[in-house]
C-alpha cells in the first residue's frame, strides 16, 4: 500500500530558483518544524491525507528576507484552508 490511512503524508518541492542551498534548506527546516510542533490537525482528517507543499517563484530577495514569523502566519493560514476542505469532505 502507498500510504498509511491513518497517517498524513506530507512532501515539498523547493525549486533553485527559490534562492541558495542555505534559503531552500532553512524553508525546509521551518516547515518540518511548523508541522511537527505548531499544527494541530484532527485525527479523524488523517486518513488519506497527502500535503505537498510547492515553494512558488517570487522576485530573488523574496525567500531570502522572509522572517521565522511570516513564514509561519502563511503556513498557518494555508493550512487552516486545507483543514476545512478537509472537514468538508468528511
């Protein structure tokens, strides 16, 4: 079986584009951070939940300058998003 029901699967993709190895590897740090530590999600909206997580391309100083805090206020709210199509669909 691809993934476990009850567990979510997340991913991401951190293209070049989005800055230097240290940019893309701290983006990353602070979204397994966020996840593991901040978002609190359901157990019923578990099952058969995969996140992929796609850094988009932005002016070159976009990621570089971005803080620990507005990185988390959009996760936060890109999240809420998914939650609630998730309750949607149960």
């Amino acid at each position: 079986q691809f993934h476990s029901k009850n567990k979510i699967q997340v991913g991401w993709t951190v293209p070049g584009y989005v800055g230097t190895a240290v940019v893309r590897n701290r983006l990353k740090r602070w979204l397994k951070d966020y996840l593991a530590n901040h978002w609190q999600i359901d157990e019923k909206l578990h099952e058969g939940c995969i996140l992929h997580f796609y850094f988009q391309k932005h002016e070159k100083s976009f990621y570089r300058d971005m803080d620990r805090k507005s990185f988390n206020q959009t996760l936060s709210l890109g999240l809420l998003d998914v939650e609630t199509k998730a309750r949607a669909r149960n």
